[in-house]
C-alpha cells in the first residue's frame, strides 16, 4: 500500500480528531436519507454505535418502511425506554433485548433478521456479544419506495413520537444476515471499501467534535456518496446536537509495538528519535476513513547505581561530581555508558549542624577570651570558633557585661552622686576619719552641714572599686530661703545680669562648674552686675553671690 501521508499524533490512544459521532439532544434532531431500505421480507443487519442521555420515551436508532401498508410494513430499530433495551419492532409486535443500554455508556448495537432461517430469525447483539434472539409472528414486508425514505432518530412518517437523545454513530444497513463471527470481527473497527452485502454506510466523520460545523447540512453515504441525507433540527455548534468525539476511533488496522529503551529510540516507522517517555502515534491514510494507525508505546529504563550514604558537618564536597552541598537531602548523578544507558549515583547527605553555644561573662574593665584570645575594653556580643576533633566547627556566643573601676563623684547642691553600675551596691565613707557612714548605702549621699570629704565604694559580682575623696565645701550647700538676689536671663546662650532685690548691694561674685572648680570671681559694691559665660562650655554653673553684710545665697545657672 502506498503511503500518502504521515502524522505524528501525540493524543491519548483512540481519541484522534477525524473520528467523530453525532450527538441528537431528544428534541427535533433527526436524519432523511435518500436510501429507501431493504424491500420486502428480504433479510437484513442494521448496526449502530449508541451512547444514551435519556430513555425515557421510544426512540429510534433506524427505521424503514411506511405505517399505511399493513402490521409489517415498518422495520423499526430502537430503545424500548420503559426498560431501557434494544428492541426490532415489526408493527405492533416485537423483541426486547435484556441487557441495559441507557447507562450513559458507549455500545454497538447489532439486530439481524435472517428470512432463510426457520426458527429464532430475529436476533439482537450488544457490543459483539448475542444478547437475545426468537420470532416475531408478524410477517415483515417492507416496501421500499422514495416517498418514505429510511430515517434515523425518528419514525419515517415523522411524527411527534420523541427523537432520539444521545450519541450516535458508525450506521450501518446490510442486506444480509451478518453471522454472529461477522460481527464480532468488525464491530469495532471501520470499514474499507464496500464489502458485499453493505448497502447503505453513514460513519458520521464530516465535522469537527464540538466546533462550528454549521456548514454541514448531510451526512455522507460511503456506499452511495452522491445521496443526498438531509440533517434536520441540529444546532450544530457546541457540545451537544453536534459533532461530538465517539468511542474511539475506528480503524482498520491497528498496530501497537511497546519498546523500553535505555535513553532515546528512533521508531523506524517515523523515522523520529524520542527522548520522553509515552505513546506515540502514526497515521496511515489508506483512502478516506480507511485508515492504519501505528502505536508505539515507549518507556524507558535507567541503570540505578549505588546508593552511598554520608553524615557530614556544616557541608560536605561530593568527590562523584564536585559539589559542595550544605544541606541535608538526596543528591543524584547521572554516569553515561558507551551503550547509551545512563547510571544513577545516589548520595544520601545528611548535615549536622554543631549548635550554636553561648556564654555570659561579668567583668571589670577588661576580659581576654581564651576562646580566640581576644582581649575586649567593652561590653558586647562577640564569636568565635571552636574546631572539634572530627574537624567540625562549632560558634560560640560571648555576652560580656564590662563594669568600670574609675567611677567619679558629682554634686548636686549639698547632694553627691557616684557614676551607675547596673547591679551594684554601694558604701559611702569619711575620708577625714576613714570610717564607714552608717546607712549611707545609696547610690546618692547628701553631705549634712555641706563641708566635710567623702567618697564611695562600688560593689558588683565581679569587681570593688573605691572613688577618690570628693572634697565638698559650702559651694553646693544651702540655698538662702530668702532670695535678695535675681538672676536672667537663665538659661542663657553667655551673658546673664545679677540684680539685688533688697536693700543689700552685691559684694562678692564667685562662679564653679558642676564638680566646684571655680572659674571667675569678682568684687563689686553695686546692685546689679552683668556676667559672662560665652567662653565656656555648655552646661550647669554654681553662682554664689555674697552681699555687704556677709549673706551667701546660691543659683544654678544652665548655659545653652
């Protein structure tokens, strides 16, 4: 056989596109053939594919014959929808078949009628299959004329009797009794050429599933391809009273090779090499709807090689491929042979990370880590690395709490400060006698009689540190109750003015910074006198003004 064409279908099996049904939605869709049907008692075979949707009513798959001459004047082919089976009804008698055909499910339906036979001429088939078989006391005697052409999906005087509803396809009208080996061997498969006895063949390939095929008003006859046979009542677009995807695809020749191969195969019926795995089609179109389809199934086999498995820390570096992995898992590669098999290597990685440790360290002043033997002046967090024996490295987490023995001491007017230490206690002492201050364990001390030298002692977990003696005279002390003095602006950006509110004149100026350091003094007898602090940094200032008759009183003044 020449081959004309070649196609590479990559569809599932059996669902090729040139294969269609016809899909009658039970209302109006119907088929007018221009065949006139078998004549007479004449035996005859009428095949069809048939998927139901509803079977509620009468519906005909196929009729003959007209209903004005006599009881069996009509051949009639259809569903018995009270109890869903096929039944050949020869005007009012009939045969029922026993097997349920309305399960929403495709099946071929074969009824035979054989004159030459004496006993059981009517039988029925379901898909290949003898489903019932007997006789019909009728006579049949159907006539063939053009006035009542055969019909499908409804009676041939087209009354109001319900059409068919469902899919339907692969019709086929014999003028012989097919044997039951006849139909088991050509049920499913379309048919080539035109084999003696077929007289009339509708395989329903003209559109296209479920598209616009509004275009196609007949249905082509392959016995008879000039017939006219007219389509009545289907919309024609869309999923139903269209074109739909039948069963399968209906071949004449199938031929399925399964192949496993090792990494890529060339199908010598295409001549294509494949890399992927599945099936694969190819279609040779003989003459139309006659065709061979070519199925390879391919899989193909990879070697698997050794597993190996690995613990590691931190990462590990595959020797097999070179590559550093850090996380655990599993880790293929792929080993080309000279026969075109591939091997898989599998790694097996599993990472164990060494914890993270950390440690807490109170110190004074400074603390040398052995860890990396860092020495650290302030407090923080800091890392470092140990390296176990297994050669695994292990982060450690040092939180350092740094406390300082150079604390100070300042004042407040008559109030002493020592510097903060978080979590410290304190001690305050005499420095004139030596001598511990009873209850003076506060971080403050307010000096009585505002002369005298003090310092503190400054206790923490880790460290003890004494201040210098803070010589305090009455610099800081006691503010007069009575203010005779007035200070402004305050604060001020340097200049400030002293003014006596009283009868008192102004005698002495003395200023000191905050730790009684004193920077200007001056005598003047006057009522009022201009300061300036515009030389100094900003800060908090202690003026001290003495009057004529020996009164002291104290301001703080704050330079911006």
């Amino acid at each position: 056989m020449k081959r004309l064409l070649q196609i590479i279908l990559l569809f599932p099996a059996f669902s090729m596109a040139q294969y269609t049904g016809l899909q009658f939605d039970g209302s109006g869709d119907y088929i007018k053939t221009s065949y006139n049907g078998v004549s007479g008692s004449g035996s005859r075979t009428v095949q069809c594919w048939f998927k139901s949707f509803s079977a509620s009513a009468q519906r005909f798959f196929v009729d003959m014959g007209v209903t004005s001459g006599g009881n069996g004047a009509r051949f009639s082919f259809k569903i018995n929808g009270s109890t869903n089976v096929a039944r050949i009804e020869i005007g009012g008698g009939g045969i029922d078949g026993t097997t349920n055909i309305a399960n929403n499910a495709w099946h071929h339906l074969t009824v035979v009628y054989d004159n030459a036979a004496s006993s059981n001429k009517y039988k029925i088939y379901v898909d290949g299959v003898l489903d019932v078989q007997g006789d019909i006391a009728i006579a049949l005697n159907t006539p063939a004329t053009s006035a009542n052409p055969m019909t499908i999906g409804i009676r041939t005087d087209l009354s109001s009797i319900t059409t068919l509803s469902g899919g339907l396809d692969d019709v086929r009208i014999w003028n012989i009794p097919l044997s039951a080996a006849a139909i088991a061997a050509s049920f499913n498969k379309e048919l080539c050429g035109t084999p003696p006895g077929l007289v009339a063949y509708y395989k329903m390939n003209e559109g296209i599933a479920s598209s616009n095929n509004t275009a196609i008003t007949s249905l082509i006859d392959e016995v008879s391809p000039s017939n006219v046979n007219t389509l009545f009542g289907f919309t024609l677009t869309g999923n139903s009273s269209n074109y739909n995807t039948n069963i399968l695809a209906l071949v004449n020749n199938t031929v399925t090779q399964t192949v496993s191969s090792c990494s890529n195969y060339n199908w010598p019926q295409t001549g294509q090499t494949y890399t992927n795995a599945g099936m694969y089609y190819d279609t040779v179109f003989l003459y139309v709807g006659c065709d061979s389809v070519y199925i390879l199934n391919l899989s193909f086999t990879s070697i698997s090689g050794p597993t190996i498995s690995v613990t590691n820390c931190n990462n590990y570096t595959w020797s097999q491929n070179g590559q550093t992995y850090a996380a655990s898992g599993i880790y293929n590669d792929t080993v080309p042979s000279s026969s075109g098999c591939d091997s898989v290597v599998q790694l097996a990685l599993t990472i164990t990370p060494i914890p993270l440790t950390s440690i807490n360290v109170d110190a004074c002043n400074s603390y040398l880590w052995s860890v990396n033997n860092q020495t650290y002046t302030s407090s923080g967090t800091y890392t470092g690395i140990v390296t176990t024996a297994a050669g695994c490295d292990s982060t450690v987490e040092l939180t350092l709490t740094l406390f300082s023995d150079s604390n100070t001491i300042t004042y407040n007017g008559a109030t002493l400060q020592v510097g903060v230490s978080t979590g410290a206690t304190y001690q305050w002492l005499n420095c004139s006698n030596n001598t511990l201050i009873l209850g003076a364990t506060n971080q403050t001390y307010t000096v009585p009689g505002g002369v005298g030298s003090y310092a503190c002692v400054t206790t923490t977990s880790s460290c003890t540190d004494t201040t210098d003696c803070f010589n305090f005279s009455n610099i800081g002390f006691d503010e007069l109750s009575k203010n005779e003095f007035s200070i402004y602006p305050n604060p001020t950006n340097g200049k400030f003015t002293i003014e006596s509110s009283g009868s008192q004149l102004i005698h002495t100026i003395i200023i000191s910074d905050i730790q009684g350091k004193q920077i200007a003094s001056s005598t003047i007898e006057s009522n009022s006198y201009t300061a300036d602090l515009s030389n100094v940094d900003s800060g908090v200032y202690y003026v001290s003004i003495i009057s004529e008759n020996g009164q002291k009183q104290n301001y703080r003044v704050v330079k911006n």
